[in-house]
C-alpha cells in the first residue's frame, strides 16, 4: 500500500510541525503564503495518489447519519480510506445547504435513506478520484486558506478483514 | 405522464417599488427574471458580493460574515425552492445517454424526462466540468472514464438532495453573490411529456 510521507523538511525553526498528511511538507519559514509552484506539486502528488485509490467494492452497510460531514466520518473510518478533497467541500456545502430550511432539523436520514446517500457519497467521490486536474485541485487550494482541513490525511489504514 | 405539476407557483406581485423589475411572465408558471446581471438600486445597499457562488470556500460560509440577499431574492428563492422541492422525481430511468461534458449530460437529461434540473445540481455540474480542465484524462471522452449509467444516476442523486434537502435561505444568498445566477435557473415549466 503506497505511503507517500513527506521527507522530513525540519531545517528551518520557523517550519511548523507538519500534519503528516503524507504530502510534502510546506516550507513556511519565509512566512509566505504557499507559492503556486509548490501547490501545483503537491496537487498533483495528491491528485495522482487518490486517483489510484480504488473505490472499495465490499459496500452494504447501513450507516445512520444526520449530517452530511458525519457520514463522510462514518465511512472513513468503516473503509479505513480518505475521501477526496472536492467530495469533504461537497459534502460541507451540502450541510451548509440545509441551514434556515424547513426540514432542517428533521433527521438527514429520514429524508435521504442511508443507502441511497452513501451511495451517492461514493458515486461523487468517483468522479474527484478519476476526472480531477491537479492544477484545478491546485487553484482551489491556493484561493482557500483553509484548504487542508478538508485535505484527509492519505495514509490508508490498513483494510480490517 | 413525467410529472404531476399542476402548481403554478406565480411569484407574490411585488410591484410596490417602482425600482422593482416586472416579472417576465408568460401565464404558464414562475419564470426566473431574464434579465441583464445588474441589481436594483433599491438591492444595492443589501447584496453583498463577497462569495462567488464558483469558489470553494466552504469554510467562510460557516464564518461570521454577514451574507444577506435581498428581500425580494429572498422570495424568489422561497418560490423557487418549494417548487423544486415538490417536483417528482422520475421514475423510469435507464437510457444510456452519450455525453462529453456534466453540463451537456445535464441538458440531454432535461430534455429527455422534461424536467429542470435544481440550481445547485446546475452549479455542481458546471464545477465537475471545470474541474477536469487540464487533468490528464481531459481529451479522453468522459463517458469512458465514468459509465453513462452510473453518471445519470448520480446525477439524480445529487438532484433530490438538492431538491429536498435545500434552503431558501442558502439558495438566496448564493444567488445573491452570483451576479450570473440566472444562467443556472432552468425555467420550471415541466415539459408535457412526449410518451
């Protein structure tokens, strides 16, 4: 299973310690804004590595949920894999969607079934993983400074049998 | 018979301000106004033009910003939003649509069921297609990569979340900060069906 961990990058004092999400580490010690040479490299590492990730197959389980967001936290955990950057953006503006509306505070999986939605989370996580550009993935990144809280760590658990 | 619409959900007459545009209505339902992307002076003061409803910052979304539309958006939204909401979803699926692009997939599917797609589903589509732009897999035909099946059912997947589970309120706001919004209203007159 591919581990892509950053090379270790602790030469300036100014380097915070990294999230280790597996990419290379941002080198902030010129206390710039992440520049978009280095975006676009780790876009495309990113970008390739989940595009090699299979989509898991042994699928079924019915995971109550009453958040969009939650859902995705479920099935990370019950498939030990993460899910792309575009599809935790989604999955958020799908939450913040609901906000102010009648349904509101109905249960999330008493208006979407349980099947249908993880179905649909997979479905959309497909299409991030095999049609993304890294240089797209790397202009969403640079305009959204908080672009790696929805950035999983890509580290696969291994699978539990 | 695709769908059952006999609503005609006719936009509340707001017509007190001189400032407020005539809704453009041909008798056969709600039409989203089409007009150039320009705000009502009276608008002005209360539509902020901070988010641009094509840029990824979900996070300033749930900040303290204060994002507000204007009153007569947010009606419009209202209307829009328990239109789509009420709208069937079809029920005989299953062709095998040939398609290149999200958005060209979108618009044979409306032509084919006769029915509007929801605002949002229309955004998600657009960003899908724009997403693809410079991937390695770009020229290749989109439909190789994801089979049409699985497309057009994610595809009404996403459409009745969007329509069941969406806020006029949200909707307002996006609409509000996208000068453009109007290119991604479809006209909610259902189509009689050709069966």
């Amino acid at each position: 299973m591919q581990n892509p961990r950053a090379s270790d990058d602790s030469g300036s004092s100014d380097v915070e310690a990294e999230i280790s999400d597996g990419l290379p580490p941002l080198d902030r010690s010129h206390r710039v804004v992440e520049d978009e040479a280095s975006l676009v490299m780790r876009a495309e590492m990113y970008q390739a590595y989940m595009k090699e990730l299979p989509i898991p197959t042994n699928r079924g389980s019915v995971i109550p949920f009453t958040s969009w967001v939650g859902l995705s936290f479920s099935i990370k955990q019950l498939y030990g894999q993460p899910l792309h950057y575009l599809t935790n953006v989604l999955l958020q503006r799908w939450d913040q969607a609901r906000f102010g509306s009648d349904s509101e505070y109905q249960s999330l999986d008493f208006i979407i079934h349980p099947c249908k939605a993880e179905a649909t989370v997979w479905l959309v996580e497909e299409i991030h993983r095999l049609t993304s550009s890294h240089l797209q993935i790397a202009q969403l990144w640079g305009s959204d400074p908080m672009y790696h809280s929805l950035v999983d760590p890509i580290v696969p658990e291994l699978p539990r049998s | 018979m695709q769908s059952d619409v006999s609503m005609n959900p006719r936009a509340s007459d707001d017509s007190s301000s001189s400032d407020v545009e005539a809704e453009i209505s041909d008798g056969d339902g709600f039409l989203p106004i089409d007009r150039p992307p320009t705000v009502a002076k009276e608008d002005e003061g209360n539509v902020i033009h901070c988010l641009s409803c094509f840029s990824p910052f979900p996070q300033l979304l749930t900040q303290k910003v204060s994002i507000f539309a204007s009153v007569s958006l947010l009606m419009r939204a209202e209307t829009y939003q328990g239109y789509m909401k009420e709208l069937p979803l079809p029920t005989s699926r299953g062709s095998l649509i040939p398609f290149t692009s999200w958005f060209g997939l979108g618009m044979s599917i409306k032509e084919l069921y006769g029915q509007p797609l929801h605002y949002l589903t229309n955004v998600l589509l657009q960003r899908w297609d724009q997403a693809r732009l410079g991937s390695d897999s770009e020229v290749q035909s989109l439909d190789l990569i994801i089979h049409p099946l699985k497309a057009e059912a994610t595809i009404w997947l996403v459409e009745e979340i969007h329509r069941l589970t969406s806020s006029h309120l949200q909707i307002a706001q996006l609409w509000g900060s996208d000068p453009m919004y109007h290119m991604l209203i479809d006209p909610i007159i259902p189509k009689l069906s050709q069966s």
